[in-house]
C-alpha cells in the first residue's frame, strides 16, 4: 500500500487527485491523510469527493472515508472498465478539476469511456476554464497520442454551477513523449469568449474587442470566437481563453473568468496579459499546462522535455506523485531564465 501524506508540497487536492489516479493506473492501493491540510477549509469538499467517487466508478475500487470533510481516505483499485460513466458535483465545484482526475485513468481504460458531469462550474475561480481544457490541453494531448472529445452542455459559473459537459475518451495503447524546447515564432492567436444570458450586455463581444485591442498593440491579430450562450438559465456568467501557436508546435494559453461587477475589458484584461506573461517568457508550455502535463510525460515512453517560467507547488506536487507512484526520474533545472523541466528515460 502507498502511504501519502497530504499536507506535504502544495498540500492541496492536487494531491488527492493525482494520487489517486495513478493508483488506480498502478493498481496500487492508496492510503492517503491529511488531505488538503493546507487549505482553509480542509478535507474532501464537494468536487473533491465526487472525483474521488468517479474514479471509483472507473475502476470498481474499494474506498473507505470518502465522505465530506474526511481528511483520510483508503483507496484500493480493479481494473480500470470504462464505459458510460456520470458525476454530479452539486455545487459550483470545479468541473475542470474532476477530468484532470480522472483523464489519466481513462486512456488505460478497456473500453472508451463517455463520461457526463453534471450540477457543476464550468468556469470557476481557483481553476483552469473548461476551454482550456478544450482548446489548451486535450490538443496538446493529441499531439501525444490521447484521443478525446469534450463537449460542453451547460456553462456553470459561482454560485449555483449548473453546468455541464461529456468527455469521451479512447483507450490509448501508447503514450507518446513530448518535446518542446524551441518558442520558434507565433503563427497565430486564437481564443473564444462565451458569456451566457448576457448577450443583451454584449459582454462576449465586448471581452473579444478589448482582447484584440490590447493584443494588436503587441502586434497581434487574434481570431477570437464570439459565443452568446443560453445554456443555463439558472447562473449567469463569462469566460474568456486565448491561445497562441507557434512554427515550432508550441501552444500556449491564458483565461479569466467573469464575476459580478467585474467589467467585460477587466477579463480580456486579464487574460490577455495571462498569455503575454508567457509569450515574453518564450516558454514552450504555459505555467498551467506545465503541470498538468507530468503524469502524461511520466506515463509515456522515452524522454519528455519542456520549458515553463516558474515551477509552482503544482508541479513540484505532480514530479512528488508521479516518482513516487511511477518511479519516473525528472530533472528541473535553470535555462535562460526558464526552468527545463525533463522525463529522463
């Protein structure tokens, strides 16, 4: 049994998460305490638990503690089955959290899983959005061989959430390594701005114009999609995500999201110099797709090497997890004021 204390590094769920993925990737049962010890408000909150339950699911495991505010859980797994699988948050949780949860299980599934999650945030604080997800990292992961599909059915934001999506994934017979250590030059900028029930404010289109403004003035010229959505009638709400590619197959990203009496440019404010933070970096992966990315590099064969700006608790949470479980070797080390981080064989 592999004994995880949650309180170590970031000591946020991050570490639940992951760790009990790759237990159930491993078949290794988990013993995991002090689970979010850091947090304010520690223990399994609401999406927190629903993860921990739809991996269950996936995997018939056998668990014992998972209930609201237990900050222990022992978690022993079968065979990752697959198949049509639902999750309901019921509340604004994180939707975004719960598929990086599960996402590394399924492509070791034995059959393609169709997963729904329902009553939760699509676009939340705390959190990448739900077209980072889409846009950001399920393309990058193509490029390493993981074929899946997100579709979004309801945008749910604070504080009734509401929202819902359908993740399809393939069963992946291998796991490619990723290597990205050129910027090269931008080729273009995307992004989409979804605001729902507030097409009569215009903010999607607002958060689009001002996005474009403030990137043309760094020469650029983004294609963004405007999307006046009226998926959810319980909760309104805005998002807002951007993405740059480059010659070299570097992708980069940047979101924000709405809130109440927050202006329309303050988002395109913010996601804007989200991504920009990142393009004048020259980094090869954004500072959120560098974490989300280690059990990926870790699973896959051969050697993975990337450059991010700064190594956040994230990672070094996710490098912890994916040696301890896996017995993958990474190695971080400082580049030309970017930090290298590397799988080695």
């Amino acid at each position: 049994m592999i004994e995880i204390d949650g309180s170590q590094k970031s000591g946020s769920g991050t570490i639940l998460r992951l760790s009990v993925a790759l237990a159930a990737i491993t078949k290794e049962p988990l013993h995991i305490f002090n689970i979010r010890k850091k947090r304010r408000d520690p223990g399994l909150r609401p999406q927190h638990l629903e993860a921990v339950l739809t991996a269950t699911r996936l995997c018939n495991a056998t668990i014992k503690g998972a209930s609201l505010g237990s900050e222990e859980l022992w978690f022993e797994p079968d065979k990752i089955v697959g198949g049509k699988i639902k999750a309901e948050i019921g509340t604004a949780g994180s939707i975004p959290m719960l598929i990086l949860t599960v996402l590394p299980m399924c492509i070791f599934a034995q059959q393609p899983v169709n997963l729904t999650i329902t009553k939760g945030g699509t676009d939340v604080l705390h959190s990448p959005t739900i077209n980072y997800i889409r846009f950001v990292l399920l393309p990058t992961l193509e490029q390493m061989g993981v074929k899946s599909t997100l579709k979004v059915n309801k945008y749910g934001y604070y504080p009734k959430g509401m929202g819902e999506v359908t993740l399809e994934v393939q069963p992946c017979t291998q796991i490619l390594p990723y290597k990205r250590t050129e910027f090269g030059k931008i080729t273009e900028v995307k992004g989409i701005s979804v605001c729902t029930f507030l097409a009569d404010r215009n903010v999607a289109a607002r958060q689009a114009k001002e996005a474009e403004r403030l990137l043309a003035q760094h020469g650029y010229h983004p294609k963004i999609e405007v999307v006046n959505d009226f998926s959810n009638p319980l909760q309104k709400g805005s998002s807002l995500v951007l993405w740059s590619l480059t010659d070299t197959n570097v992708m980069l990203g940047g979101d924000s999201i709405g809130e109440i009496q927050k202006p329309s440019e303050k988002v395109a404010y913010e996601a804007v110099k989200s991504l920009l933070t990142e393009i004048q970096a020259k980094a090869t992966v954004d500072v959120h797709l560098a974490d989300m990315l280690i059990p990926f590099i870790a699973l896959a064969e051969g050697e993975s090497e990337y450059l991010t700006r700064m190594l956040t608790d994230h990672i070094e949470s996710n490098l912890w997890l994916a040696s301890t479980f896996l017995g993958a070797k990474f190695k971080t080390e400082k580049h030309n004021g970017l930090y290298r981080i590397t799988k080695t064989q």
